[in-house]
C-alpha cells in the first residue's frame, strides 16, 4: 500500500510525507522521494487501489480522530486525504503572519537598520497582504481552507471567509501582543545600560506603567490601531494598498517620521 499526499503547506509532518505498510518512512527517504510543493492552495492525492481498500477498512474500524468514516468510493476516500491534511497543515495563520513578515523585511533596502517603526509597519503590511488574500480567493472561488467538523460525513467542513478571517485578526493581536513584550524587554536593557548597569534597585522613584492617563502608546497598541484602520480603508475602497496610504500616513505622525523634501 502506498499513499502520496501533496499541498502547500510550511512545514514536514506525517501528514504530509509517504506512507508504506502503514508506516511513516525515514526523513531521508521523503527528502530524496517527495516531489516538490506546489504554488497554489490545492492539496492533490494520488492513491493505489490496494491503498484504497487498506485505508477504507482502516477508517471503518477506527475512523480519523476517534470518528467512524462513512464507506466510500475512491473519489470519497481521496477528497477525506485532502481535506484532512489542509484542516492539519493549512491554518497555521501565526506562521504564515511571520513568515510574510519575514519576506517583507527582506524586500527592505537601503542598510541593516531595522527600526521598530520598519518592524510595525511591515507586520501591519503582512496583515493587510494576508487578509486581500483571502478576501480575494473567496471571491474568485479558487481557496479552499477545512476544520474537523463532527457533524459531516468526512469528519471535515469547510471554512468560511469570515472563520478565515477572525482566525487571522487573532493571530494579529499575539503577534502585537508579542511586541509589547519584545519592547518592555528592550526598554528595560536600554534602561539599564544608561543607569550604568545599576540594577533594579534604582526602580524606587520610578512610577509604575500604566499609572498615567497620558502614558505613551505601545508598539502592540500602534499595531492594533493601525490594523484597524486599514480594514476600515480596505472595506471602503477594496485597496489593500489604499489602505496602506492611511496606515502610512498615521505611521509617520506616530514615530514623527519626516519625509525629505
């Protein structure tokens, strides 16, 4: 029996490899048999006959995730594969905000200086990036995302927009949330540096956060902002880049950026 399932997805998983006699085969082996991942959100499948009877008496006896699976023909058995590895590898939308991030940055010349407004606007960027891109494969027909579903007779359903949607805006708030952190952290390095490596015993005469009624804006709280109001602009418009016009915009005054005659 061999099994070979295909998709676009970030990371290796069983889910994702060659399977032979039920096993899962050695990281060595999928490397030099595996063929290369494809470009677009489709999962394809490709299932031998004896594959097919093997997997249909398996999920009868036991089912997927603890569920009995409905008896089906090939096409049945093949589209359970597919919806069953993107529900698994396809909706991880903390990585794919990063690794957008990510390339952003690197798109980025003109020096190694990567400042935290470069760091705001560029994850706001990947947001908007990620969020046109669902809206736009809804649209046009053409993404396909799945979650467990109880209730259907693959064990699987697919998603809405919407379901899309609000997993991506929760993902956002970590990643601002993230960078809260990341600034809290490196305030307190800076701060101790300028003390002269004094410690924390020179905190007595220092107000706590969150005391003032004018305490200044986080990083996290620019990011949400700021995300907020490129989805107003891009509900609007239907611009991912109008949108961005407005976050810019606001960056600017935010970091008091000034922009060279």
């Amino acid at each position: 029996m061999s099994v070979n399932i295909e998709g676009n997805v970030g990371q290796t998983s069983a889910a994702s490899g060659w399977y032979q006699n039920g096993r899962a085969v050695s990281a060595q082996e999928k490397e030099k048999d595996a063929p290369q991942p494809k470009a677009d959100n489709a999962v394809k499948v490709s299932i031998s006959q004896e594959g097919i009877e093997s997997y249909r008496k398996q999920t009868r006896e036991k089912g997927i995730s603890g569920r009995v699976v409905a008896k089906g023909n090939k096409e049945s058995v093949i589209r359970q594969a597919k919806q069953a590895t993107n529900a698994l590898l396809a909706n991880n939308y903390g990585n794919e905000l990063a690794k957008e991030t990510e390339k952003l940055k690197g798109q980025r010349t003109g020096g190694s200086s990567y400042s935290l407004s470069n760091r705001v606007e560029d994850s706001v960027r990947a947001y908007g990036n990620l969020y046109d891109e669902i809206v736009q494969g809804y649209q046009n027909g053409t993404r396909e995302r799945y979650v467990e579903d109880e209730n259907s007779e693959t064990g699987f359903r697919k998603m809405t927009m919407e379901e899309e949607l609000s997993r991506l805006d929760r993902a956002f708030q970590k990643m601002a949330d993230r960078a809260d952190a990341r600034e809290m952290i490196e305030g307190e390095f800076k701060r101790l540096r300028t003390e002269g490596g004094k410690g924390l015993s020179t905190n007595a005469s220092k107000k706590p956060q969150g005391t003032d009624g004018d305490a200044p804006e986080t990083a996290g709280q620019k990011m949400k902002r700021l995300a907020q109001e490129w989805r107003d602009a891009y509900k609007t418009s239907g611009s991912k880049e109008s949108g961005m016009e407005k976050v810019l915009s606001m960056l600017n005054g935010m970091f008091g950026i000034r922009k060279e005659a």
